[in-house]
C-alpha cells in the first residue's frame, strides 16, 4: 500500500476536490490534511452530491486559474457514480445518487439513467484525471470515497454483465492503483458512520457522513501517516460534533477554505 507522507516537504498551497466526502458541514481527511499545514493557503473545492465530472470540472478549472507548481499538494477523492453533474443556470445541480433524488422524474430516470453506461462514463474520467493529476509538477494523493470494483459488481440497477466484466478488465490497472476507505462501504451500509441530530421540524435524523475522528480511521487505512496532532485534532472536533443535538447548531466547527472566498461555483 502507498504511504502519503505530508510532512516530507514544506507546501505553500493545498488544493482539495471531492464530493461531501472532501467539503462538508463538519471536518473531513481534507481538512484534517489542512490542519496539519494550517499555514498554508488551503482551497477546498469538495462539494455534496458533486459526481466525478464536476469534480475534473473543478480540477481542470483551478488549476488554469492557479497554475498549480511544485510547491502545491493537490488531492482528490473520486466519488460514487450514478449521478448525474449539469452546469443549468449559472450553478451545478449536484444531487448525488440519481436514483435517490427529487429533481428528475422517474420517467427520465427509467429511460437515461443506465447503470452501464455511468460505468463507462466515470472509469474513463478516473482515468483521464489520474493521468492529469500525474502530468503535473505538484505533489498528488488520489483517493476513492467508494471502492471502484465493488461499483463495477454491486451498481444500482441491471446491466449487461459482459460488458462490465470487459471494462473491469480494460480497467483493472487503474482499479488496484487507487486505495480505498477500507471498511468504509461495510460501515455505510449498517449505519455505523456519522451521528444521530434533530432536523428542524424535531424529527430524529441520522447523518452517515463520517465523523472526524472516522475520516482519521479511514485515512490511516489508505495509508496515511499522520502525527499525533492530527488524532487530537479529530478526535477535539468530533467530540464537539457530537456535543450538539440539532444540526442547525453545528457552526465554526470546520475551517473555512480560501475558495469558499471567491466563486466556488466553477
């Protein structure tokens, strides 16, 4: 497994892109990464229900607008597929899994919305970033919120099972070469992440984000290695989390980056 070792060398700017794995209401791997260089400029353009294609969007973007150089760390967490990223009306509509979502009509999920193809279209875009990100002069960390074979196997809905078995063969280099959140998808699914709050209506809701202190978990999984700060530093801001009852009250727990500064929208 690939270590990422992010005191080896003193960074001037931090960029991060991703889903509401990266960017959230309370601290993710992105921010515990910026606490351990708070000094430096950080720009976290993580997004919730962002798909692959608006993150390349982003990282193609931010990197024309900064030039992004040798003295930078650029990391980027790939997302789930199955959802759908359109620019309409001056903002992205990121509504994360398009089967679970109010925006388009179950007419036009039935007919569009096919497994297979969203297989193909985010496979090629993992692979078409990760060869940018390498292109560059930066120092990078790729990571996957969710592991890449287990979409190809377990996708919502049916597919043709040749043609997913072809890609996860055309693809199996690029599948083995992105470490995962270990445990992470095992978690999920028995709602083990996250924490329990009151919504504003007073009804009990549970957030499976992960907390903190689990971003940490999963990090030092992937290969991470981190000091004892950043423990303390998760650990401080999960119990602070998990202090509040209602998610109305969870302010200044996280930092806030330089890109929430300027237009994040692009």
């Amino acid at each position: 497994m690939k270590e990422f070792n992010i005191y080896n060398k003193k960074y001037k700017r931090f960029f991060a892109f991703g889903c509401s794995f990266t960017g959230y209401k309370w601290p993710t791997w992105a921010d515990i990464i910026h606490n351990e260089m708070k000094y430096i400029e950080y720009y976290n353009y993580g997004v919730g229900g962002a798909g692959n294609l608006q993150i390349m969007a982003k990282l193609s973007q931010a990197n024309n607008k900064f030039k992004f150089n040798q003295d930078d760390l650029i990391a980027v967490m790939f997302t789930s597929f199955n959802r759908e990223d359109r620019w309409v009306n001056g903002n992205w509509i990121s509504l994360g899994n398009i089967y679970n979502q109010r925006e388009y009509s179950e007419e036009w999920v039935m007919k569009f919305a096919d497994p297979t193809g969203y297989i193909i279209r985010d496979l090629s875009l993992i692979d078409m970033m990760s060869n940018y990100i390498k292109s560059l002069s930066s120092d990078s960390i790729v990571l996957t919120s969710y592991p890449l074979d287990d979409s190809l196997e377990n996708i919502i809905g049916s597919f043709d099972t040749n043609i997913v078995q072809q890609i996860n063969k055309n693809y199996s280099s690029l599948i083995k070469s992105i470490p995962i959140y270990r445990g992470l998808k095992e978690d999920l699914m028995n709602r083990q992440l996250g924490f329990i709050y009151k919504n504003e209506r007073g009804e009990q809701f549970h957030d499976t984000h992960p907390t903190p202190t689990e971003h940490l978990k999963y990090m030092r999984a992937s290969g991470f290695v981190l000091e004892s700060t950043a423990d303390l530093y998760a650990d401080t801001k999960t119990k602070e989390l998990l202090s509040l009852s209602k998610m109305n009250d969870i302010i200044n727990i996280r930092p806030v980056s330089l890109s929430e500064h300027q237009d994040n929208r692009l």
